[in-house]
C-alpha cells in the first residue's frame, strides 16, 4: 500500500512553551541548535549551517500562563532524539519545560542534524497504532513506526492531559511532515475524506493538518 510517508523528507516538532528566552538558551547552549528566525511566538531552530525556514529541525512556540499552563502528570511528548555532528559522545538533557532530549553522534557522513525519533506517551495505545497504520499504511514493530527520516515510537501511559488540547498546555503541539513538491495534497486528502476523518487544507494546497488520536496536530506540508 502507497502511503505518504514514502514522500516525506523529515519531521519537525513543535514545543509550546512557557518562556521562549529560558528555553533557547537551552537549545542553543546544551543541544547545539541555532535560531534560523523568530517570528511573532515562535522560534524556528536547526543545525549550525541552517539559513532558511526550510532549515527547521524544531520549533517552539511561546504561549504565555494568562492562557496556557503546565501538563497536569505525564506529557504526550517522552523524548525527542536527535543526530547531530557537534558532538562526539551520545547524551541527554531535559529543558527548563521538563522535555526530555537525546543527542547522538551522527552515524552516517552527514554534517546536518536531524529529529531521527519522536516517542510518544498515549492512553490509548491501539487508537494511536491504529492512526499511522490503519490510516497510513505503515507498518508497525514493537510499537513503533520506521520512516524513511526517523521513526515515531509509542508507550503506554496514564495521565489526564494525554488527550489535552494543544493549545492549553506547555507540550508536544505539532508534528510538521515536510512533503515533496511533486505530492497532490489535494488527492491525498481525498483519501482522507474516504477514510472518513477530519482535516484542514489551505487554498494553495501547501498545508494539509490533521489530528491524530490523543489530539496532537499532524501538519503536511511543502
């Protein structure tokens, strides 16, 4: 079965958070990242060559406490790991907002970084398997979702802010899927229309959003 996927260059998450400059400091100082750009709330980081949007390997978006608050118990967002050629030596760190990173050496003769694994905690762990693979077309293992630029992995977990609305709580927002410029997100959206389920396309056709089963937003873009 053809699926998306197959299309998608790489994934790029975005992070509400609380203090955008507490938490640069972090990306920039602890895990090696660069501000590519700061528009409005947010905050779009990559490698130390990134020059352009299109350089994105992460974002985050400020939202202040008058409308956000701190996860109530487990956040939907375990780890986030990334490969990157400024270090020699695999570690991890978490961020002034609690979220958990990994950082391993490149394994290949690539000078980027990139999101090579985004886990996932979910309260409904057949619901959330049943999104990429019954939805998608993608094969799972172990809980997990190998793609062509990393994998998205999910464990089981309790807590009342799982199925939370993104945009109240300071965690995992959006999963951005960068597609390639040839893909018809018209025609995918057919299928999404076949399968029934709910989704925002723009006039252009550039951005086709969608959420997934504990309510994260799901973004293809070109």
């Amino acid at each position: 079965m053809k699926t998306i996927f197959e299309h998608v260059n790489r994934m790029v998450p975005v992070i509400r958070v609380n203090n955008r400059d507490l938490n640069l400091a972090f990306y920039q100082e602890t895990l090696g990242l660069k501000v590519i750009s700061e528009e409005n709330a947010l905050a779009i980081l990559g490698g130390k060559s990134a020059k352009t949007r299109q350089d994105a390997r992460l974002i985050l978006e400020e939202s202040p406490s008058m409308r956000t608050r701190a996860v109530d118990g487990v956040k939907k967002l375990r780890k986030i790991v990334l490969e990157s050629p400024a270090f020699t030596e695999g570690f991890q760190a978490v961020s002034p907002e609690g979220d958990l990173f990994e950082v391993v050496p490149v394994s290949s003769d690539s000078q980027d970084v990139r999101v090579v694994e985004i886990q996932l905690n979910t309260p409904n762990l057949t619901d959330s398997l049943a999104f990429y693979g019954n939805q998608f077309g993608l094969r799972e293992t172990n809980q997990t979702f190998a793609l062509p630029f990393g994998q998205i992995s999910y464990v089981a977990a309790e807590g009342p802010d799982l199925l939370a609305d993104p945009e109240k709580v300071w965690d995992l927002e959006v999963i951005e899927f960068e597609v390639a410029a040839e893909v018809d997100l018209k025609e995918f959206a057919g299928q999404l229309d076949e399968a029934g389920l709910t989704y925002y396309i723009d006039k252009k056709s550039k951005v086709l959003a969608l959420k997934d089963a504990q309510n994260l937003e799901i973004w293809f873009m070109k």
